[in-house]
C-alpha cells in the first residue's frame, strides 16, 4: 500500500484518472534494469527515480571524466574520477530515499548478463556499443524480458520497445528483427562522433516515458515500432517492425557466440601475457589509422591481413584489438563462430591504450 508521504509526492501522477493509486502501487512494485549511467542512463534513472519506480538497478563500469559534464545530469565537477554508479546513487537516493537503487559493480557482459536481467522487470538499453545493444537483446529474449532500446548518432535517434507481451502473451519484434547481423564495423559512438547535449536528455525521457508506460498500461508505446527523431529539424517518424520467426534462436546462438569471446582490459592483458607469453594479437583496423600499433608489453602485434594469411594461427585463441573496442568485439565474435573456439577482445582499443600509456611506461605504441 502507498503511505501518505508516497501519496502526497506522487499526487499529480495520482490525479490522472487512467493511473490513479492503483497505479502509482504497480510502478512501486516495479523493477528496472539500466544499463549504461552516460548520457541516456542518468535522465532515465532520473526520471525513473522521481516517478516513484520502485527497484532501480543499474551497471557502469566507466568513472565519471571531465568531459561527461556536458550532457550526463547526475554528475559535478568534484565527482571526476568517481565511479559513476556511486554517485548516482547518491544523487538519486537524495531526491527519492524510498526508491531502492542497487549498484551492480562492473560491466554488463556474457558472463553476467543473464543472471542480472533475470532480477528485473523490464531493462533499459542506455548503453553505446553495438556488442552491448546486442548482448541485452539476446539476454532479454533468451529470458522472455522487455527491454526499451535507444541510440543517438550525432543529431539523430531511435528508440523502441522491444520483445513485448500483448494481450495474449505474443512478443513484439526484437532488436535483431530489426538488425539480425552484427554489421557497421565502423560505427561510431558518441566519443568518436560527437552529440548535442539536450539530445540524450529528450531521447531518455522518451525512454523513461516507455518505461512508465509498459507498467501502467496507458497504450501500445512504441512496442512493435521503431521511433526515428532528427534534432534539427524536429522530424518523428514511426516505422513498424514485426517479429520475426527465427526472433529466439538467433537470440539462443548469439548468447551461445558471445559465452566464447571474453573482453579484457589493458591490465587483464597484461596479466595474460605473463603467464602466457607470447600471445596472438591481432589488429583488426585499417592500414592509416593512428596510432601505429607494433607491440604490446613486448608481444608483436600482427595486422588483420598477416593474420588472415597466416594458416598457422588458426589453431591458437587471437586477441582482437582496434580503435575503440567495437570492431574488436565484432571480430571475435565473427571468428569464435566460424571456429567454435574461445577469443579475446581489448575493451577500450587502442584509444584506451594511449590513455593507459601515460600510467605504464611499459606499452610501446
């Protein structure tokens, strides 16, 4: 039941006749996952938290850095250097104690991903790698779970809700639906591209709004469509997505795929090369793409066309490396298919191994 404090604060949620007390009591029995706390999880966790959800999860492994102040809400100049999951949940405890926020420490990935998205309700994809998006389609729809979807690219947006119940307990198209193969090898995420900051604030409203929808039943949302928005000049368009047959199974391989591949970072990198030296590291970029990378902690680093060519690797596990972690990621994938063996990627690429150089003297770029 509400308490009279709970009814005073959500009052005007309350006096809307289509959600009323009844309402207000099933987003308090609710449960939501966010993964990612950028620039679309922070409105999203804001506005979940003020609406009175009443189990918020969220997973982010990044810490809070400079230039983050420009479109993620939740965080401050002092908060640099801060895991971002901490200090959400500072703020969103200080503007609603009687939601319950629980902090998942690290990244969402295989090992993880099933285990937590069975603990909510409904997941928000608010993340910005397309292995992410891919790995919470597939865990979602593995475990029968909805799971509202947005991405930005510079002025331009989508959202969705994908893998929806209706009325009969049919499901709603999936990400994969949509996008069945893990193509744009050069994809672009907000780092590299650029993004306007009010975007992720108007995106992840829309997907809070989503969120508050599917519990409280006001209509069909965005299940089964897929919302196109141009920052520039205002343009919505809705474009419907129907689910497709092979919708699970391609779900069931893809989490089977992904058990195979494991992300490590710099410093688990290194921790393999001491007991494993020298390994296969493989760089998947293109030829004029800086900086150069010969070596990493004194293994040689090979490019993706001495790699293919080389028959003899096939039987060794290839750590896959490129600018930022994505095409990486793609790659292993790709290869732990068509061999059915385990393969590594490096979180973060190169990028992150430049800004790791400056603390460890001994990556050679």
């Amino acid at each position: 039941m509400l308490t009279n404090q709970e009814l005073e604060r959500y009052a005007r949620q309350i006096a809307l006749s289509e959600i009323g007390a009844a309402g207000q009591q099933r987003l308090k029995q609710a449960s939501v996952l966010v993964i990612g706390v950028g620039g679309l999880g922070c409105q999203v966790l804001q506005q979940l938290t003020a609406a009175g959800v009443g189990r918020i999860g969220m997973i982010d492994g990044d810490r809070v850095e400079l230039s983050n102040l420009q479109r993620q809400c939740l965080f401050g100049e002092g908060d640099v250097g801060r895991k971002k999951t901490e200090v959400a949940q500072e703020r969103l405890k200080a503007q609603n104690s009687q939601v319950q926020l629980e902090i998942h420490e690290g990244s969402f990935h295989p090992k993880n991903a099933e285990t937590l998205v069975a603990k909510y309700d409904l997941v928000v994809d608010a993340s910005d790698r397309i292995d992410v998006r891919y790995l919470i389609n597939d865990a979602c729809v593995c475990l029968e779970k909805a799971f509202v979807y947005a991405s930005l690219y510079a002025y331009e947006a989508q959202v969705a809700l994908f893998n929806a119940p209706d009325d009969l307990g049919n499901r709603s198209a999936t990400y994969r639906c949509l996008f069945p193969e893990e193509s744009g090898s050069k994809v672009q995420n907000c780092q590299e591209r650029g993004v306007l900051a009010v975007l992720p604030a108007l995106i992840g409203a829309i997907q809070a709004n989503e969120v508050l929808n599917y519990f409280l039943g006001l209509s069909e949302g965005l299940s089964g469509r897929l919302l196109l928005f141009n920052q520039l000049n205002y343009h919505f368009q809705l474009i419907e997505v129907n689910r497709h047959e092979k919708a699970k199974e391609w779900a069931k391989q893809g989490m089977r795929i992904r058990q195979q591949v494991i992300e490590l970072s710099p410093e688990e990198l290194r921790e393999k090369l001491a007991r494993e030296f020298p390994c296969l590291l493989v760089d998947v970029r293109d030829p004029d793409e800086s900086p150069e990378l010969t070596s990493f902690a004194g293994n040689e680093v090979l490019s993706k066309a001495v790699f293919e060519k080389g028959t003899a690797f096939t039987s060794e596990s290839p750590v896959f490396i490129c600018q930022t972690g994505v095409r990486s990621q793609k790659e292993a994938l790709s290869w732990s298919s068509r061999n059915n063996k385990t393969c590594y990627s490096l979180r973060g690429g190169v990028l992150k191994l430049k800004e790791d150089e400056r603390q460890k003297s001994q990556i050679h770029i």
